[in-house]
C-alpha cells in the first residue's frame, strides 16, 4: 500500500503530496508542528497536542480554519487510510502560500499537512535496558523555544553532532545550564529528586515531560521544576530523556563520562513502568 499523505483536506500518494514553492514553511519557517505517537491505531495524549497546536497558532497569529473535531476526524482518517497501528502522525500548519515577503501576507488561508509514518515504538523497551549516550553542545537557538516552529536548523546541526559523536542525542547548554535535548526533554536524578529545566520560553514544553510530572505526582515521587547545571547532570544518581517517540529513556553516558554506574537506575525503572503503564491505559497498546 502507498504511503499515503493529507494536504489542505486531500488524502493523496505521498509522492503527489505537495506545498506550493512559496509556501511560507519552506521560505522563512513561518510554520508549526506536532508529532503524536499512534499506538494500537489510537492517538496517546491526543488532547494536549491540540491544546498546544493551538497555542502555537495563537502565539504567531496563524488563522487554522478547522474546528478541533473536524482536525481529529482528518488525523484518524488518514491514520487509518495508512493501516499502520503503530506510527507517528506530524501535523504542519504554515502561515500559507504567497509572494515572498517577510511580513504577513494579507489574505493567504494557512497550509495545513500531515504524514503518517510507521514507527517501532517497541525499540524504546529494548533502549530502556540499554540506556543510551548523549553529547552536549551549545543552546544557540532564538528565544521562543516555547513556540514549536519548523525553525529547527540549530537542533538539526546539534543532533547531527550527536550522531557523528555516535550518540543519541545532544543536550542543550546555555552558560552552565542544561535546557534540553536537541528533540527531547532532559532529566536528572540526585538523591531520589526528578530535576528538569522549568517551562517559559527557553524549553519546549514537551507532551511527555507534562505527562511525566502527572504521573511521578501521583506515585508521590518529587519532582522539581528548576534549572540544573551540567556539572550536576554529570554527577547525577541517574539521568532520562522523555519526548513524543521516545517516552522514556535512561542517559548513560554524557560526554563520554558515565551517569552514575553507567546502567539504567531504579528512579528510571519506575518511571519507565508509569509511563507505559499509562500508554497501556490510554491506547492498549503494550510490547
Ligand atoms: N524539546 C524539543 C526541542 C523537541 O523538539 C521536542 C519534541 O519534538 C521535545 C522537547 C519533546 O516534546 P514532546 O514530549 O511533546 O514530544
């Protein structure tokens, strides 16, 4: 079966799934995104990444003329059209097509895409024992990271380090502080307390870190919402990265120094067993 793709109300071949050159995405990144994990043919945490679809919007002044329930119903369609049960769906909406001009055009209706791709979410559980690498670099990115554009140049080129450096991520460090992961949110651990950088405009506020905090709160772990430096990621119990496509996994190994003993740590562990115990709940999907 062709993979298949949703432009502007049409379902079509990905091949013949096309933006206008002009499209104000592709000239100035004057586009949003959501990337959501599909399990068992169900959307985990649906409502939050519509909530903050719309946030995006709102915060750039891009008009989406589709209510949220004919939007889910095009989701659900073109998940279902692709026949995957375990994918990613990557929602794009730009500011529209028109002559190039670095200020708002007048009357352009904003693009709005989507593409489904099948995605092996069971790779994560095995990651879990593994644990994986992260490098850092440094967080030259603008300040509204808040806002989750298609302006990702600084995060393409810093995961691209990380993967030359043949590692899984690259950690984002303004001054002594760690914001985040490159596509990721990042995480420590120090004498049983879950660290992470506190949202505003220097992280993006990831669906997986919210969900995360939720569900640690509720198992009456700490969790705090504070800035940490790398030298105490460095000398940290345990430390975990969480995002849309990888909801949890253990750091191992920073900048070539182990975290902790170097192996996944039992903060982890548990955390890891909340997570996919809630994915299990939402979409009844387990490994
Ligand atoms: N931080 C950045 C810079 C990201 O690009 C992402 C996801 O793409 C995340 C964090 C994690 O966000 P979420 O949990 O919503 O996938």
């Amino acid at each position: 079966m062709p993979q298949l793709a949703y432009v502007n109300g049409r379902i079509l071949p990905l091949a013949d799934a096309t933006l206008h050159i002009e499209d104000r995405g592709t000239q100035f990144g004057d586009a949003v995104y959501e990337v959501c994990a599909v399990m068992n043919g169900r959307i985990l945490d649906w409502q939050p990444h519509l909530v903050r679809l719309r946030r995006n919007l709102a915060e750039l002044g891009i008009t989406l003329d589709i209510a949220d329930g004919p939007l889910t119903l095009q989701a659900r369609r073109l998940i279902a059209a692709n026949g995957h049960a375990e994918c990613i769906i990557y929602m794009q909406v730009s500011r529209g097509t028109a002559k190039r001009d670095h200020a708002f055009p007048g009357a352009a209706p904003a693009n709005l895409v989507m593409t489904v791709r099948r995605f092996d979410f069971a790779q994560r559980l095995r990651q879990l024992e593994s644990g994986i690498a992260v490098i850092t670099q440094p967080d030259n990115r603008w300040g509204r990271v808040d806002i989750k554009t298609t302006g990702l140049l600084p995060n393409v080129l810093a995961k691209q380090a990380a993967k030359q450096a043949g590692a899984f991520e690259a950690w984002l460090v303004a001054g002594e502080t760690v914001r985040e992961g490159s596509s990721t949110n990042a995480w420590i651990v120090k004498d049983g307390r879950i660290i992470t950088h506190p949202t505003g405009t220097a992280i993006l506020p990831g669906i997986a870190r919210d969900s995360l905090i939720r569900l640690a709160h509720a198992a009456q772990l700490v969790v705090e919402q504070r800035p940490f430096t790398l030298a105490e990621a460095l000398a940290a119990d345990e430390a975990f990265l969480t995002s849309t496509t990888a909801p949890i996994l253990p750091v191992v190994r920073m900048d070539g120094t182990a975290v902790g003993n170097g192996r996944t740590g039992p903060v982890v562990r548990r955390l890891a067993e909340l997570v996919w115990n809630e994915v299990a709940r939402q979409t009844g999907w387990r490994a």
